[in-house]
C-alpha cells in the first residue's frame, strides 16, 4: 500500500496488532459470533432482516460443515432445511405439538432425511456427489408437494404460529420483533456453541484430512464413506433447526423451501462469506440478504446481480469475503 | 510354481496373484513371500507390474485372482482404512500429504486414527500425548525445525519424510514404500536410505524400487518382476549373479 | 390385455420415447461436456431454455421453422464458444467445484437476462405446419410433430456417434476424454478441443430446448426442471458415457410416461425412484465407468 518504505516498520505494528485482533477472534469465536448478534438487530434496518440472516447464516453454517470442512460439494439441502421447516410446521399445525416438542420434530426429521439421502449419495464421489445430491432433494420436494394433504402443496402449509410463550420466568409474545430475534438467537447460540466444539474436535481434523487428501486419510485408517456419511446428518441437523426456526418466522412453510434454488443460496452464501471459515457463513448470509434487499429496492432483477456477483467470486475471489480478509492479514 | 512354500513363517505372502485392467494383464500368477524381519525389495524395469503388486499387498485394490495372506489370515478384500489397525502402513509413490495442515497435524491425524476417530465433543487440543508422539516421529525423520510448517511449503525430500513419520505412526509392524526417494536429490536419497535401514532394523519392510542400485546395499533380499511375472528372487549377489536378471533388467540400460 | 389397452401402451410406449428424446439430446450434451472437461455444466438447462427463446426469436424474425432449428445450435453453441473461453477456461486447476459453481451463477444470470427482454410470461411457440396433426401408426394416432422429435434425435445421435468413432477430430476427442496429456504430446491444441466440445454441448441443449418449445411452453424458468430431469439421466446412464444418456434418456421417458398411465400421481416421482433403485445398484450407473466412482 505505502510507498514510502520507512513506514514498512510501523504497518507491520499496526498489521501485527490487526493479526493479534483476528487471532483473539478466532480463538474465541464462538463469543465473538454471539457477542456480534447479540447487538445485531439494533444495527440492522428492521428486525425481520435480522432474523433472516440469523437462519441463513445456521443454514449456511450447517452446509458448510460439508462443503468447507470436508470438502464435499452438496446441492441437496434444501431438502434439510425444507424438512426441518414442514417437520416443525406440520407438528404444529396438524397435530398442536408444543414449540420445544415441534422444534425437536423438525430436526430429528431433517436428520432422518439427511441419513437417507445420505446413504444412497455417499457412495457417489467428487463432482457426481453435486448432482445426486440435488436430484435426491428434488426428490423429496416433489414427494412433499404430492403429500397436500399434509403439506398444503403449493400453496404450503399455513397456520404455524406459536405466539405466547411461557416459560414460567418470562413470558413473551412472538409477535414482538425483538423477542422473536433473540428467542432465534437462544436457539442459534447453542447450535453455533455445539458447531465449533464439533469443529475443534477429533472428528473435525478429521473432516479437514478428507478434505486435504481422500487417500490419505483413508491409508491412515480412517473410514472416509462413514465418516462422510456422519458428517452429512450432522450437517442436515443443522440445516434442519435452521428450518424449524424459519418456519416460526415465518408462521408458514412454503414449498420453496425444499427447491434446489435454496441449496444453491446456501453454497453462495458460503463462497460469499468463506468457505471453511468459521464466520464465513454468517458473513456470506449478511451480504446476501442485505445486498438482496438493498437491489430488490432499486430492480426487480435482482437475480442477474446475485448471479454476475457470484461468478466474479468464484472467478476471483474463491476465499470469499472473511476468507480474503483473514489471508490479508495473516500475510 | 517356484521356491517359495507357504511355510508358518512367513509374515506376508501374496497366492497366485493376478491382476487385470480390461484386457491388460498387469500381474499373472505371482507367488511372492515376505518373511518376518527382513526388508526385501521389488525391483523390476518400467511396466514390471512392481507398483501393481505394491497396491495390492497395501490393499489399494484387490487382485482379479488370488490372495494376500497376512499373519497367517487372509487380507484380500480388505477396506483399505482397516490396514493401519492391522498394523500395515505404507507410502504413496506420488507424495502425499495433507497440503494445507501443519506438518505435526499431518503426523497427530495419523496417529488419532487408530484411537478416536469418531470423537466429536471433547476437545482436540487435550490430545497432548498424541502431540508429543507426532512431535517425536517428526524429529525421527529428520524434521525436527519444521513441526508447525504447513505441509504444502515443505521441500519434496520433506515431504516424503513425512510420508513416513505418517506411516510409523501407527507403529506398524510391517511398513510397505513404494518408490520412496523417487524425485529427491542426491542427498537427500542418502539420508531417506538411512532412514530405512534404521527403521528396517525393527519391523518387516517392503520397498518397491526402480533404481536397482539403490537398494542392493541394504536390502536382506529382492524380488525380480518383468512384464507382470515373477523372474527372480533372491539375496542381493543371487540376484547380482542371476543371468536372467542381467538379461532383462540390467543390461537394458545402466540403473 | 386387451386390445384397446393395448392400443393405449403402444401409443403412451411412443409418447415416451418422445419425451425421452430430449433427455437424449440434454443428457448427451452435458455427459460429452462432462467426459472431456471434467465440467459438470449447471447452466445447460438455462442454455435449454436459451435455445427455446432464440428459436422463437428467429422463428418471429423470418417465419420459417428450418431455418430456426438450424440457427438455435449455432448462436447457442457460440455463446457456449464465449462462456469456456472466458468464464470457465480459468478455473482449470483450481479444482473441480469451481466451474460448476460458476455455471450455477451463469444460469441464473442468463434466466434473469432473458426475463428482461421477453418478461416473465410465457411466449407462444406454435407447432410448424408441415408437421402439425396426426399420424395413423396401426395402434393410434400419434402426433406427427413426436414421430419428428423421435426421428431428428435418431438422426442427430447418429451423426454425432459418426463423428467421434469416425472421424480423426473424433479421435482426438476420445483421447483427449482419456488422457489430456497424450493429445498435448502429439501437438494438438487440447483447449480448442475443449472449447469445441463445449460448443457442441451446450449447442445441442439450445437444440434440444427448441425442439421442445412446440411441446412444452416457453418461460424464463423452462430450463430449472429440466436441469434436473437431466441430471438424474445422466446419473442413471454414467457420466461420460454417450451410450449411456441415450438408453438412460429413452428409459427414463418410458418410465415417466408408462407411469403417468398408469399411477399418475406418481408420474414426477417415477424417474427419482428409478434413479435410486440404479444407485443402489450400480452406483457408478449404467453404463459408467467405474472410475468415476468410490
């Protein structure tokens, strides 16, 4: 940056302290993301918003997990999310389950989703992996769409409210944006705690092994199609809260939530913000949905921005943005 | 079919092992055996059917006919992520590692894979013992200044060091090299060499090689293969004084 | 059975192959791309659905229907010329996401590019003259503009089948989708090759897309469905392998269409379940190689 080199020593002080800053980060980052969105929604233009980048950035987090850390590229979980979101919604609406029992249905159902599907595209490896993946989800879109009865099909299922909830010390309504913001953050706080003791894991160097080289991690011992196939259903519970909580959100659950369109805004979601970077999905959700709502103001076309946006990144900036600055200042 | 008898002894012996890609036969009907102790070397000229052999003793693949027999039980078919927990290791022809961790996370992931691999609570950085472990094997191939480089920035003779230090890690009994100084200088290959002889002295080693001088002054026997079949084996003046051996192999140019 | 059902299976046998015949040309399209660059082209429904728009473009332009079908793969198959040279051409190397992560962007760009000019609307694509009505095979009436589908997918298949055994630049083609490097060593050009096939991909997907316009309507969204109905004959065919999209193109048709006669409520779940029964199978697919994979 500086052309005048006597500077170089005091950049490097100031860089040195910059680098100090994103280490401290790092290493407490399950503080930082919560000390983040614990004052996040007095920043964002409208609590809605905020919520919206609370769940994506969960849905992402969750992708993550197989995309960044493992390495394997998924265009299937939208089917998760979906079925994180209608186990909740139908639940609620079919069978009045309570919110904590509706929330839990809806995970253990994405997890089951994900068990399966997993099974059946683990075997397929690299670039087929993609395409199985976004096939076997589309699959489970159109069987929820036939499923109207249940599912409410294209018009999706409407009635999932909640409203009051009592919790003998605190009573508060969903309604209030503000306590509907950090009854989702109570939530994705937890899920954020248990990701990144997940991560510092044994089983998370193990995921990177897979990542760095198949074939080796497979000659030290490890069982890469198990361990992948563990990986993915922990990666679909994720993405399944992340679903159950959208559709308390959104007191409905549209169909949309289980098209493939949805796991592709995962995967540019988590190329936006960083792939393999812990706070790079939560990044990529908060400039995808703010970027969305800045351009849907000025053009309804707002879908050839986010396209011609992401080619650019794929094409030069593959870290993404947390990706980029963390090289930055490592270097 | 030659002088090898499956005798109790024998720590790992491959039973008429064929192996065929479509309509190219890489290995027809060899029948080799590695006693316990000894590091025996498979030599042989370009297209030999050395590196097939060595892929399907380590259990890359298995052979389209035949067995491998280990400690008396048959291995054939084994997944390939169950050979470290019998106490097998081996090392690629090509390096490789894993590029973008530290060189100790290389060696520790081996090391944790005989112990947790499916962990996903407690912390990794409470494996202490297994930081230490990774730590000595590094020192033990000779990368004592370079535990926390990235894999990736090693230099290649580097690297296949700790290719090793990653296959001792789960103290194999029996450690399988496939073309370990292939690439590396000069020098370099001096030390690899020393490395072997050393860690030959405690456990069974089989080296596959293409530079039949190289191995001649430290191996206890050698194993002969042309055009997928077994020529010759034998210790290191039988082979030496084998005409056929100097026919196919020696006199085809000076290796 | 009887003969009336009978009747009705022969004729739904025919609509099925039809329907199958643009899984063909979709399917060969991305397993020939896929079988030399390694690209798995997430933009080939968007280029489907780009087809379908020029032809009703040039159709609107000069009224006539041959010229359309001969125009669409060429303008098509040169944008398919632009996109490899520039957009995907450099991210060779750097890892076999990367252009598909980059098609997928391509594709959502082109939809949203052609919403601007054309609107969210469907635009009417009416059936030729010369090949509206029916024809009397024996057991029904079919329609003639089908048999046509059926017959220019025979035709355009076999041509391209001449071309790669066939030809000397089909050689290289099949070396290349071999071993790169042996084409690099006997002096030929490999990314023209590349750039080539590309064209010819994406090309026959434009084709394909125009082909189905008279049949299916044209909206900017066309090629979303279609991107997956593509992915899972190639899954079930193998990837890269040209035998393997036409019998899996013409088998899932069938499949869909012998479905939709007799369970319909089935009729969009019948191609996932066949698609699962081949991965349980044989993973790799039908006819592909084992390689591919684990």
């Amino acid at each position: 940056m500086s052309e005048i080199p006597m500077n170089t020593g005091e950049m490097q002080v100031s860089g040195r302290r910059l680098s100090d800053l994103v280490k401290l980060v790092a290493r407490h980052r399950v503080i930082a993301v919560l000390a983040f969105m614990s004052v996040f929604p007095f920043i964002m233009p409208y609590e809605a918003l905020a919520v919206n980048i609370l769940i994506y950035g969960l849905f992402a987090l969750g992708f993550n997990m197989v995309f960044g850390y493992m390495g394997v590229l998924s265009f299937g979980h939208a089917a998760f999310f979906g079925m994180g979101s209608y186990g909740t919604g139908i639940a609620i609406v079919h069978f009045g389950a309570p919110w904590p029992v509706a929330i839990g249905l809806g995970v253990v159902v994405a997890g089951i989703t994900a068990m399966i599907m997993g099974a059946m595209a683990i075997r397929s490896r690299g670039i087929y992996f993609a395409m199985v993946t976004l096939a076997l989800a589309q699959c489970v879109y159109y069987l929820i769409y036939q499923m109207s009865d249940w599912s409410g099909g294209e018009d999706g299922l409407t009635g999932v409210t909640i409203g009051e909830i009592d919790l003998g010390v605190v009573s508060f309504n969903l309604l209030d944006p503000t306590a509907k913001y950090y009854f989702m953050f109570t939530f994705v706080a937890l899920a954020v705690f248990i990701f990144s003791r997940i991560l510092a894991s044994p089983f998370g160097a193990v995921l990177e092994a897979i990542r760095e080289n198949e074939n080796r991690a497979r000659a030290c011992g490890y069982n890469v199609q198990l361990t992948k196939w563990i990986t993915f259903v922990i990666s679909g519970l994720f993405c399944g809260l992340a679903g159950a909580l959208n559709a308390i959100h959104l007191s409905v659950v549209p169909i949309e939530s289980l098209h493939y369109h949805l796991s592709g805004q995962a995967v540019m979601m988590a190329l936006l913000g960083g792939m393999g970077t812990f706070f790079g999905p939560f990044v990529g959700a908060m400039a995808f949905l703010l970027l969305e709502d800045v351009i849907t103001l000025i053009t309804i076309h707002w879908q050839l921005f986010l396209g011609i946006t992401f080619m650019i990144f794929v094409l030069f900036f593959p870290k993404g943005i947390w990706g980029s600055i963390l090289h930055w200042v490592s270097r | 079919m030659n002088s090898i008898s499956a005798s109790a002894s024998d720590f790992l012996r491959a039973e008429h092992v064929t192996m065929r890609y479509g309509g190219f036969t890489a290995l027809s009907d060899v029948s080799v055996s590695f006693p316990k102790g000894q590091l025996t070397a498979i030599i042989g000229p370009n297209g030999a059917g050395k590196g097939t052999l060595f892929n399907v003793l380590s259990g890359a693949f298995p052979p389209s006919e035949g067995k491998v027999i280990y400690e008396g039980a048959d291995i054939t078919g084994t997944p390939q992520h169950k050979f470290a927990r019998l106490g097998i290791a081996k090392s690629f022809q090509i390096t490789n590692v894993f590029p973008q961790l530290s060189a100790q996370e290389n060696v520790r992931i081996a090391i944790q894979a005989l112990s947790c691999r499916y962990d996903i609570w407690s912390p990794r950085s409470g494996l202490k013992a297994m930081q230490e472990q990774a730590a000595q094997l590094l020192d033990m191939v000779g990368l004592t200044d370079h535990h926390h480089r990235l894999a990736a920035n090693l230099a290649h003779g580097e690297q296949r060091s700790l290719e090793i230090a990653m296959a001792l890690a789960c103290d194999p009994r029996l450690l399988l090299l496939d073309e370990p100084t292939a690439g590396m200088s000069p020098e370099e290959t001096v030390v690899m060499m020393d490395l072997i002889t050393q860690l030959a002295s405690e456990r069974t080693v089989i080296l596959v090689e293409h530079k039949m001088k190289l191995v001649m002054g430290i191996c206890n026997r050698l194993i002969v293969l042309h055009h997928g079949e077994f020529l010759a084996e034998g210790t290191p003046d039988d082979i030496r004084n084998n005409d056929e051996v100097r026919r196919v192999y020696l006199g085809q140019g000076n290796h | 059975m009887d003969g009336i059902t009978l009747n009705l299976f022969a004729l739904q046998l025919f609509t099925g192959l039809a329907l199958g015949s643009v899984f063909v040309l979709l399917a060969v399209g991305l397993s020939l791309i896929f079988g030399l660059l390694t690209v798995v082209n997430f933009a080939h429904g968007a280029f489907y659905m780009v087809g379908a728009y020029v032809g009703v473009f040039v159709l609107g332009l000069t009224g006539n229907f041959w010229f359309t079908l001969a125009a669409v793969p060429v303008v098509v198959g040169s944008m398919g010329v632009v996109v490899e040279r520039y957009l995907v051409r450099p991210l060779y190397g750097r890892g076999i996401d990367y252009p598909l992560l980059l098609t997928f962007g391509l594709g959502m760009a082109l939809v949203e590019v052609v919403r601007i000019v054309y609107g969210l609307e469907g635009v009417p694509f009416d059936t030729p003259k010369e090949l509206r009505g029916a024809v009397d095979l024996g057991f029904g009436f079919f329609p003639l503009y089908r048999l046509f589908l059926i017959g220019i997918t025979t035709v355009l298949v076999m041509v391209l089948w001449l071309f790669i055994e066939k030809t000397s630049y089909g050689l290289v083609i099949r070396a290349g989708a071999r071993d790169p490097e042996i084409v690099r060593v006997l002096g030929i050009d490999i990314s023209k090759v590349w750039l080539i096939v590309f064209a010819i991909g994406t090309g026959v997907a434009g084709l394909a897309g125009v082909l189905s316009a008279p049949m299916r309507s044209v909206i900017p969204d066309m090629g979303s469905t279609v991107l997956v109905e593509a992915f899972v004959v190639t899954v079930v065919g193998g990837m890269g392998s040209l035998v393997g999209a036409v019998v899996a193109g013409l088998l899932v048709g069938v499949v869909v269409s012998m479905t939709s006669l007799f369970w319909p409520s089935l009729t969009d779940l019948s191609m996932f379940a066949l698609m699962a029964a081949v991965l349980l199978v044989r993973p790799q697919g039908l006819f592909g190689k084992k390689g591919l994979m684990g």
